[in-house]
C-alpha cells in the first residue's frame, strides 16, 4: 500500500510518516469488516495535535466522519504520546451503500449482480499541528472493492492512487531557516547585525528574514518575540491564529520585495533598573510555502542580542547625584 508522502526533510519535527494498513474482520461491534490505519508521527507532535478527516476520492470535498458508507473510528488522540504511531480504524456499513450517503460508492455489478459489487473511494487526510498551525500531513487514497452477491460483505482488494504534492515540497533538501539583525528603517541589517544600543524609551528595530538556498520561495506566516535579561521576559509578540499578535507597544511591517519583515518594540523601562545591559532577543517562527497547499511549513528558531544604553553612565549619574545630595547636608 503506498501513499502521499509529506515533505520530510522540511518538517521532520512535526512529520506524518507513510500510512500502513491491516484488514480486520469478524467484529462484534455491528460492523462486518475494519481497515485499521497506522501512521508513524516524529517526535515533537504533541497529544491532542493530530487529526483525522475524510474527503471524496480526490481529497477536496471533506465529509462527514459518521453516517457514511465509510466511517473513521478514532482511537487515538489524548493517549497519543510522543513518537507514537497515530492509529484510525475504517469501518464500512453496508446498510448505507444502496442510498450512497457521500457518493463514495461506484457500482460496478452487471445484470443480476446490480448493486452487489462495486469500489468504494474515498481519501482520508492525517495533519499534525503546532499551536494551531498545521505543519504536517499525509492524505491517502482508497479505492476498495466490495462483493455482496453472497449476502455476505467481501473486501475484493483494497489499493491507492497517490497524490504527489507540490513539486517544489518534494523537491526540497535543504535547511530553511530565519536569520534575525538589527535594522534601520529601511530595512537594512546593521553591520555584523549589531545596531546602536537602546535607551529607555527607545525602540527596537528588528528585522527577521528567511534564509537557506529556497528562502525566495517562502514567507513568515506567525512567530513569536521574547526579550530577556536578568530575571526578567517580555513578551511583545505572541503566536496569533492564523497570524501573529503584536502588543500595543509594537508594529510591524513586510517588505515584500524584500522578503523582511520588520518589528519595531519600546524597550519597557524594567530591563533599565536591572545591571544587566545585555538584552537576550528570541523567537520561534513558522515559513510558509509559497505552494498551492497552505499546510506545507516548516519551524524556524531565531535570535540576537541588543545592549541597553548607558548602563555605565547610568551608574555613574547616580553617583553624581549621590554627592550632590551629601554637599547640601555635608
């Protein structure tokens, strides 16, 4: 049995592995005969983070799980531990196929034989996630036969047709990544990536740009921004739905001719009470392909560091005004 692959080597963390099946027959629970569905998860998936659906034969029209002809049984999910298998049983109720609820049946019976024999075809699509965003999946196809001119439900043979996915996924071998400077507003990288130190109530210019030998063929979909240092974490960019969320305090902005994506951020005034002058800039970021199939994407971390201006100076004020106060009562 083969099917569709997911990209691999882009979004190994998060990958659906190649679908493997077994034929289950004699069931007690109403249902003739089973197809249990196995899928190979990598070890990042999270539980609760890996679905199931059912689609028509070309995997566009998505449809009910129950009722059908063809029914997903889920047996996995809250138990689902990391890099365990994600496992699905397909059962079938013959009692549908006459109405053809879905229009997963094809009749292929002559004569007599009528409605007694026929395929049924349908694709079922298992996608991981990671914070709502889907990064993985593997869509199957099923075609299988069917014989009920026994008045008994037969599986004649159970076979696929693989979709093959965008050819620039399946073309990928690289490593894709995000590299993280500080910038003017121009969008330019700073030399060395190190721009001038910050002050209170000075922004931060921080421009993220994908990077790798296919970087022109992806774009930032949703990331995330922390600052640290000392004891202290900010968090002035977070993981939205569908996008990322910006606080009040900062702004962003894409060059897309540039493929930059810039964010400016006030330095809150915390990180000035503390000695430590450097701040510790971080994130996580997804890239989005920009292929026909809006699942395709792939995790990115990144990072930099700033200096927090005059910290030495700021010292060295407060001594001053240390000894000013000691000659008035000196």
């Amino acid at each position: 049995m083969t099917s569709t692959p997911s990209p691999t080597p882009v979004i190994s963390p998060w990958l659906v592995g190649p679908t493997s099946h077994t034929v289950i027959e004699d069931l007690s629970d109403g249902y003739n005969t089973m197809l249990h569905i196995s899928n190979d998860i990598g070890v990042y998936v999270q539980p609760n983070s890996v679905v199931v659906d059912l689609f028509d034969e070309n995997c566009v029209n998505e449809q009910n799980k129950t009722g059908l002809s063809v029914n997903i049984i889920e047996i996995d999910g809250p138990n689902l531990g990391s890099g365990d298998p994600f496992s699905y049983h397909i059962a079938f109720d013959n009692t549908k196929f006459g109405t053809n609820p879905g229009e997963l049946i094809h009749f292929t019976g002559i004569g007599s034989e009528g409605n007694s024999k026929g395929s049924i075809k349908f694709c079922t699509r298992v996608t991981a996630s990671e914070l709502g965003v889907r990064v993985s999946f593997i869509e199957t196809n099923f075609d299988v036969g069917f014989d009920l001119t026994n008045n008994t439900f037969l599986l004649d043979n159970v076979s696929v047709e693989s979709n093959n996915p965008d050819d620039f996924t399946n073309n990928v071998d690289v490593e894709l990544g995000v590299d993280a400077c500080h910038c003017t507003e121009d969008f330019i990288c700073y030399e060395n990536g190190a721009g001038p130190s910050i002050g209170n109530n000075e922004y931060l210019s921080l421009c993220l740009q994908p990077t790798g030998s296919q970087s022109g063929k992806v774009y930032i979909s949703n990331f995330n921004l922390m600052l640290s240092a000392g004891s202290i974490t900010y968090s002035p960019v977070s993981f939205g739905d569908g996008t990322w969320n910006p606080n009040l305090m900062t702004s962003t902005e894409l060059n897309e001719e540039k493929n930059v994506l810039q964010i400016l951020t006030i330095i809150i005034s915390d990180f000035f009470i503390l000695e430590d002058k450097d701040l510790k800039i971080m994130g996580n970021a997804f890239l989005h392909f920009n292929a026909k199939n809006e699942v395709y994407q792939q995790y990115a971390i990144f990072g930099t560091s700033a200096e927090l201006k005059n910290y030495e100076q700021r010292a060295s004020c407060f001594t001053q005004i240390l000894q000013k106060v000691k000659k008035v009562f000196y």
